[in-house]
C-alpha cells in the first residue's frame, strides 16, 4: 500500500465515523484541535485501521501522533509491504 492510498484511508475513516467534513482533514491538521478528536476518538481510529493492517500494532508508535500526517507516517510502516 502506497502512502498516498493509506493517507486516503485515513480520510474515510474520519468523514465516515467521525463526521468531519473532508475540507478539515490536511495533513498539517491536529487531531484534537482542528479536528476535535480527544484519545477515545484515536483509539476508535486505531481499531478502524487495524481492520486492513495485518498483525499488531504497537501503541508505543503514537505516543507523539498530533496530526493526520503523524497517524500516516506511524501506520506507515505496516502497511508499505501490502
């Protein structure tokens, strides 16, 4: 999986579930202020991901996680082989 598709994703993700309109989500944008998602609505996020990333995943990898683009690069590396 590409970056590109994975970062696409991650957009479903937050328009579907979460209701946020696609013009709020840039990769610059933080979760919990510009998008108001608190650490429920991340661990939801994590939970909807996981549904296309084989394996486990670390929590470790999100301590730092701000913005769309850090949930991008933490997923990154379990899903570039698929």
């Amino acid at each position: 999986m590409t970056k590109d598709a994975l970062s696409a994703k991650i957009q479903d993700i937050l328009t579907g579930e979460f209701e946020i309109p696609p013009e709020k989500i840039r990769p610059d944008a933080l979760l919990a202020d510009d998008l108001d998602l608190d650490s429920i609505d991340f661990i939801d996020i994590i939970g909807k991901v996981k549904e296309f990333i084989p394996g486990k995943v670390n929590p470790d990898d999100f301590k730092t996680v701000q913005t769309v683009q850090d949930v991008t690069d933490a997923l990154f590396p379990y899903v570039q082989n698929l």
